[in-house]
C-alpha cells in the first residue's frame, strides 16, 4: 500500500511501489534508478536469493536480452528478470492497493462505535442489538421454530427451503473465510457470542451475506405490505453498516457479503426443494 510518506516523487506518473526496509511501500520512477537502500534489499532478500538459486544456468543466459534492458532502465546495475518483474507491478495490482488502502482508511474512520469509550460509543449495544438481529442462531431457530408449528405443506416448503438457505450460507463464507483469510480490522473487540473458528476472519461479513439472502427470502415468499418491504430492505442495510460502525469488519467485506449474500439467493431458488422432491430425496435415502 503506497505510503504517505512516500520517498523519490511518488504519486507522479511512471511510479511503482516498492519495500522499503522498514516493510512499507514506497514508489520509486521506472525512469529512474531505485534508490540505493532497495537495490541493496533485492540482492539480500531470501526470496529472491532462493529463486536465483534455483534458476539454471539455462535459464539463466536465456533471459539475458532482458537482463540487458533491465540494466539501461536501472542505470546500469543488472537485476535478475524476477526483481525486474517485482518493479512493474500492473495497473489492476496499483489499483486494487489503492482500493485497499481506502477501504481500510474509510472502515477506520466509520468503526466509531467500535468500543466504548469511541466517538458513538453510547450507541454500541444498539448496534449489538441489531448485530443479534442478523446473527445465524436466531435465524435457524426461527425457521425450525416456524416449520415446527407451520401446519400448511406451503408454509413447510418455504420454512425448509429457508433452513437450507441458512445452512448453505454458513458453509459458503466459512469457506470463503478460511480461503482469504483476511484479519478483522484492528480497532474490532472480538466479543460476539457464538462464533465458529473461521469468525475470525472477516472477509466476507457473515451478517451481511445473511441480511441479504435473507431479506430477498422474504420479499420473494411472504406476502407483506409495502411498509414493511421497506422495513425488510432497511433492516438488512442496517445489518451491514452495523458491521462497519462495530468495527467488525471493513467497508469491502460487507460490500462483498451483500453481493454474495443476493447471489446466494439465486442458488436458493435453482435448488428450491419442492414436498414432491422432497419424498423422492427421502425416498431414495430410506
Ligand atoms: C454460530 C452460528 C450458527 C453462526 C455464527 C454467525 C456469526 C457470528 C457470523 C459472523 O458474522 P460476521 O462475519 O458478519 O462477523
């Protein structure tokens, strides 16, 4: 992620990032030579030494054409090809640090409810409240609850389809958790109630994947005035932002979960259990 403090004309055109010795990034010119302390960094980095290593002498004077260019654009001192490629990072990698660093400057600034002693900190445990709100346990007991008192085969249909879509949903950002693996922010309290172990990991929100799939859930299967769509469709939005004002997570996380969360809906309804299909499921089983 760029630095602020940024050495050698960063922020002008023509300028890629680099590791400082301290391990920020700072940018240096493609025009001109890198400054003393990075070359210095590259030839003694046990990465590139390893790969070095482990090129064949093959290799090795195959790729000196590009060894050569190398050496005009950096004043004279030859790179080997792999640190070369490491000093022009593309556009799509400049641009997702950025995106980045934005999102983890503006999640910091929003997580003002984060503990109580921040800016919003008066208004923590409402937004703990909603957090319970959008939590998987009320969620899989309500459906439980309501397919166990539905005396309709209708109001049964959707209350499984709906404990499915919850289940479903808790294996899918456990999956995607445990794959990314992104931290929570640092200013988050990890205080929630009933975590799995993958809850540490905050990319993508969990509450904000559920928010949506569940909110389309209803809108497509109950039956409910205008009024209170609305209030369906606020409550999930406040789901989410709730997430970011805790400081649970970062904007891009609950961004990400909102999409996936409505994606997932859409699995939900190509995979919808029907009470013929059902039997036949069971059928098969038994
Ligand atoms: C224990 C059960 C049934 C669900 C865990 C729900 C949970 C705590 C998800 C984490 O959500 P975030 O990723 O939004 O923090």
């Amino acid at each position: 992620m760029p630095s602020p403090k940024a050495k050698n004309n960063s922020g002008r055109s023509g300028s890629v990032p680099g590791v400082s010795s301290n391990g920020r990034y700072e940018f240096m010119s493609l025009n001109r030579s890198p400054p003393p302390h990075l070359l210095q960094r590259q030839g003694s980095d046990p990465t590139s030494a390893r790969l070095r290593a482990s090129e064949s002498p093959t290799r090795r004077r195959g790729s000196g054409s590009s060894n050569a260019s190398s050496s005009s654009a950096t004043g004279g001192q030859q790179l080997p090809e792999e640190d070369c490629m490491r000093l022009n990072p593309s556009f799509v990698g400049i641009a997702l640090s950025s995106l980045l660093a934005i999102d983890l400057w503006l999640s910091k600034r929003l997580g003002v409810c984060a503990c109580e002693d921040s800016s919003w900190g008066s208004i923590r445990p409402l937004m703990k409240l909603v957090e319970i709100s959008g939590h998987g346990i009320p969620w899989l007991a309500g459906a439980l609850y309501c397919l166990y008192k539905s005396d309709s085969a209708a109001g049964q249909e959707v209350m499984l389809n709906l404990l499915m879509a919850l289940v479903m949903d808790l294996v899918l950002v456990g999956v995607v958790k445990a794959v990314v693996r992104r931290r929570r922010p640092s200013h988050n309290r990890m205080d929630m109630f009933a975590t799995f172990s993958v809850d540490r990991y905050s990319f993508p929100s969990g509450h904000a994947t559920r928010a949506a799939m569940c909110a389309r859930f209803l809108l497509a299967h109950l039956v409910l005035a205008a009024p209170l769509r609305v209030l369906v469709l606020l409550w999930a939005a406040l789901v989410g932002f709730s997430r970011v004002l805790l400081g649970r997570h970062n904007v891009t996380d609950v961004a990400f979960g909102f999409g996936m969360g409505y994606c997932q809906y859409n699995l939900v309804e190509m995979l919808w259990v029907s009470p013929v299909g059902l039997q036949l499921l069971l059928g098969q089983v038994g």
